[in-house]
C-alpha cells in the first residue's frame, strides 16, 4: 500500500527529518516543472528555493513555513539546488544545501537561523572543501559530521580522492565502488575541520562492495542515523532504485552492509531520511506518484520502520 504523500499544494523530495523541541521539522527539495528534458546529468531537477515544513507527529496536519531560502540570496549558486539538510547546534540552526557553482561544479553551502522553519541566510561562499552532493549532518554529541556526496548528475565519480579529475568515471567491474564522504565541522558549522574522507562500505566478508554491485552499492543520498550505538549509514543506490543501510559502531565507519530497506517506487530517484520521534522510527522518502510517474516532480511521504531483536531493519512495505 501506498501511503499519502504529505503535502500535495507542491512538489517535493529528498526529505530530511529532524525533532527539534519535540516537533518534527521536514527539510525537502522543492521540485517544479521546468520542461526540461530527463538525462543523466540531472538537468531536469532544476530548483531555485526550499521550503521548510513542520507537523507534530507523522500523521497530524502539516504546516508549509513558506519559500525560507531562494537561489538568487545564494551568491555563489548559479542553479539547481538539490537535497538538502539542517542541523541544531548551541540553538542555532543550520541549512545545509548543495548547487551548481558559475563553474558548473556542485559545491556544498550552509544558511544560518534562529529558527528551525527559517528564514535562512547563506554564508557568501560555499564551505571550502566541499563538493558533489546531497549533504547529511550527524550532530552527535559534541562532534558534528557532514556526508555528501552522489554519482552520474552529483558529479562524485569525477573526484579522485577530494580532486575534480573531470577524466575520472565510475569504476566498473570488481574493482571497489565510490564511496560518499565524511568530514567534522567545526563548532560554529560553517568549515570542515581536517580531511575529508571517503567512507568504507564493506560485505559480510569484510570486503569493499564492488563497483559492479549495483544492488547494493552507494549512488546518493548518503544519511546517517544513531540507535543505541549503532550508526545506521542508509543510501540510495541510484539506478537500481533500493533504498539499503550500512552499519557501524563509529560515525565514520568502516560500514558493513546490512541490507534493503524499501524496493523501487514509482520515479527514478529514491532518498531517505530516518528519525525517532517520541521512541518511534520514521522513514522520509519520496517517490513520484503524485505527478503520475514524473521523474523530477516528487511527493515527500513518510512511514513507520522497525528493527529486529538484532538491530536489523525490516525492509518497509511499498
Ligand atoms: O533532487 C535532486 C537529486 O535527486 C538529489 O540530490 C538526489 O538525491 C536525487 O534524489
């Protein structure tokens, strides 16, 4: 069965859910009919604002808090912002977003309020050090952890380590698939702090997936959540259209493959965001039902998840 979508007055994607003071808060992408043709590239998911929506519980009435952050207030965007992210760090609240740069480059910017609806004011630059897409902040504890990163349109094959190498092109074969980042913040969440690093994902025998893995190797949308002390690294693995979960006792990994979550939906894309709300667990995604099947015109949905005795994640009914 099918749930509702949440909101049906726009276009939306890419949820990313978060509880502040108790309330859920939903951070989407804002997608719109743009005509633009469907390519690998991703050119057909051009938006030029977010939106940030709140609800008390999953179920209850959802309030639109309006267009909270538009492209022409990003100075360094040129087009196209993709899914985003936010965070709460010493009662400040963070929008963490990607765009394409005048460059052609997708880099990755953050946008401050007092509020977590928003309005949102971006910094002037993207954060140095950034680049590809679908942003993910872990705050935990007193560390704070953005991953990124997303293949094809997201541009992550063409980075060597943390250099574009526009030559560089998705491994095929066995060799180990591409992997999203992770890099600390630092405490005022505008900078990375050190290194960024690529993550581990690795099978049941300890091995890396392989690039030809396309069931179960990361695409996009990497989100990390904590349980106990576990960290559960879910992701989208693109042109196979699962969503899957990786697990770990650290926030950087290495991360051992844990299995599907949910099975292709209607579009394309699929990207999650999983949250505890008052000790239940709730799956944000999306999927295209609500424009007939149009790739880039989504319907944010959510839904109730569970674990097993063991930790696992029973895979959500579509
Ligand atoms: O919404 C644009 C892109 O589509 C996102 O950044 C990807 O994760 C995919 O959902």
């Amino acid at each position: 069965m099918s749930e509702s979508p949440l909101v049906s007055h726009i276009y939306t994607a890419d949820p990313s859910a978060h509880v502040f003071n108790d309330r859920i808060y939903v951070y989407p992408s804002h997608d719109r009919d743009t005509g633009v043709s469907d390519n690998d590239n991703g050119d057909q998911y051009d938006m030029v604002d977010y939106h940030v929506f709140s609800m008390d519980d999953v179920g209850s009435e959802v309030t639109d808090h309006g267009a909270v952050l538009k492209l022409e207030e990003i100075p360094w965007a040129e087009k196209q912002l993709w899914a985003p992210d936010a965070a709460e760090r010493n009662g400040k609240y963070y929008l963490f977003f990607p765009a394409r740069s005048h460059d052609g480059l997708f880099r990755i910017g953050v946008a401050l309020s007092d509020k977590p609806e928003g309005p949102f004011a971006a910094e002037p630059e993207p954060i140095a050090g950034s680049y590809s897409i679908d942003p993910a902040v872990l705050v935990d504890g007193q560390d704070a952890f953005l991953y990124f990163g997303g293949l094809w349109g997201g541009q992550l094959q063409h980075y060597n380590g943390n250099l574009h190498d526009p030559a560089r092109e998705e491994p095929t074969g066995d060799s180990p698939a591409i992997n999203p980042r992770v890099a600390r913040l630092s405490d005022d969440m505008k900078s990375i702090v050190g290194e960024v690093q690529e993550m581990e994902i690795l099978d049941e025998q300890g091995q890396p997936l392989r690039a030809d893995d396309h069931n179960r190797r990361f695409f996009e949308a990497p989100w990390v959540h904590k349980r106990g002390d576990t960290y559960y690294l879910s992701y989208s693995t693109g042109n196979t259209h699962y969503l899957v979960y990786a697990t770990s006792k650290s926030p950087t990994g290495p991360f051992i493959y844990g299995g599907r979550i949910m099975e292709p939906v209607v579009g394309w894309t699929t990207h999650q965001s999983i949250v505890e709300h008052r000790g239940r667990w709730f799956l944000f995604h999306h999927d295209s039902s609500l424009s007939g099947g149009r790739n880039s015109l989504r319907c944010m949905k959510a839904k109730e998840i569970f674990y097993d005795e063991a930790g696992h994640i029973l895979p959500v009914k579509v």
